[in-house]
C-alpha cells in the first residue's frame, strides 16, 4: 500500500538478521502492511543499539544468530538503552536453552524464523499491546530444557575461547587473571561432560546456553 494511505502513525520496526534476500523479501513483505513501516534493516548484531536509537523502532525483529553479536545479547542491551522498543526474536534452532535466555533479555516474543509472514505481523501487533508472544513448538522445547550449569565468567571465556585464542590472550581480552580463564575451562568442560573446552563450546552452543 502506498505510503500516503498509511495511517498517521505506523508500527515502526527494525530489522536485523544476515541473510540478505531472506531479510530483503520479509522487509518487502512487512513494508506492504498498512500500518507497519520498516525504519531500519542492519546485517549484524553490533549494528542493533546504534540504529535503534538513531531510528527509535516500535519494534526490532532479531535473528538470534547474527555476525558480531547474538540477537540475544543484543536484546538485553536494548532493554536498557531503548526501553520503549518491544523485542521479537527469531530462531531458526529451537536450541533449548535460547527461551529463557529471550527472557531474561526483556523480549516480549520468541518465534521460528520461516514462521509465515501473517503470523509475524500478528505477533508485531501483539507485543505493542504488552503480550508475549512464543510459538507454541518453541516453548514445549524449552519446558524440557536443562537448566544452564555454567556462570556467566564461563560462558564469557568459552565464548572468546572459540577462534582458538590462547587462555593468556583470553585473559588480556576479558581483563581476568590467567589462572581465572583456566579455571572457567576447566569447570565448563566438566559442567558440560565434555573432553576439553572445545566439545564444552559445542555442547553449550547446542543447548542454547551461549
């Protein structure tokens, strides 16, 4: 619908995710709704805070997955810098563990990515009214998910232990003591069950804990 047939104040909402003609085709899709207007589109999440206060959405739409940073930790940094802006997360891996960190974050919905167009629109609207919206298969997975063994110091030294950095640069990069970083990896593999820090990561990862 053109834009001058838009009511006066449309929904406004940002867009982040790193697909490009994915994010581009469901832009398209969400700019044809009549009161829904696309303010924003950003490819990765350290992108997210700067161009929601620059374009100040109703609502961001966040990929979990994203280049820089997690739509999660993005959504936790938006409650305090842009407390007026509701938060829709999207997955495409319903990971256990990803629900309750949505909702630790503040967001006020947690849905599959390749959910149907209607039902995102649906949703957008939703959560401007003070509901949360959560797909019904997604919140089944998370009622059976283990609850996370690992500290937040943990997940943070497992996390910048991914690329391979050695524990004494880790421990340059998270300003800790180097025994400190060593110790979170030695918890974080036995927490996990894994062999070594390495299957730690992917075992964390695959439950939706980082």
């Amino acid at each position: 619908m053109p834009r001058d047939h838009r009511p006066a104040k449309s929904i406004r909402v940002l867009l982040a995710g790193d697909q490009g003609m994915t994010h581009g085709a469901l832009a398209l899709l969400l700019g044809m709704e009549p009161d829904i207007s696309v303010v924003a589109q950003v490819p990765a999440g350290d992108a997210i805070v700067d161009a929601a206060l620059t374009h100040r959405p109703d609502v961001a739409l966040l990929d979990i997955e994203l280049p820089d940073r997690s739509g999660l930790d993005a959504a936790a940094e938006l409650r305090d810098q842009a407390p007026d802006c509701r938060v829709l997360l999207l997955t495409t891996h319903a990971r256990p563990g990803h629900l309750h960190r949505a909702m630790a974050a503040g967001a006020a919905g947690f849905l599959v990515k390749d959910a149907p167009v209607e039902e995102l629109t649906t949703a957008i609207r939703r959560v401007l009214t003070g509901e949360r919206v959560i797909d019904p298969a997604l919140a089944a997975t998370a009622r059976d998910a283990v609850p996370n063994p690992l500290t937040p110091q943990e997940c943070d030294v497992l996390k910048a232990a991914a690329d391979g950095t050695a524990p004494i640069d880790i421990a340059t990069r998270l300003n800790l003591p180097e025994q400190t970083v060593h110790a979170c990896l030695t918890s974080a593999t036995a927490k996990t069950r894994a062999g070594n820090h390495r299957e730690a990561l992917r075992e964390a990862r695959r439950q939706g804990w980082l």
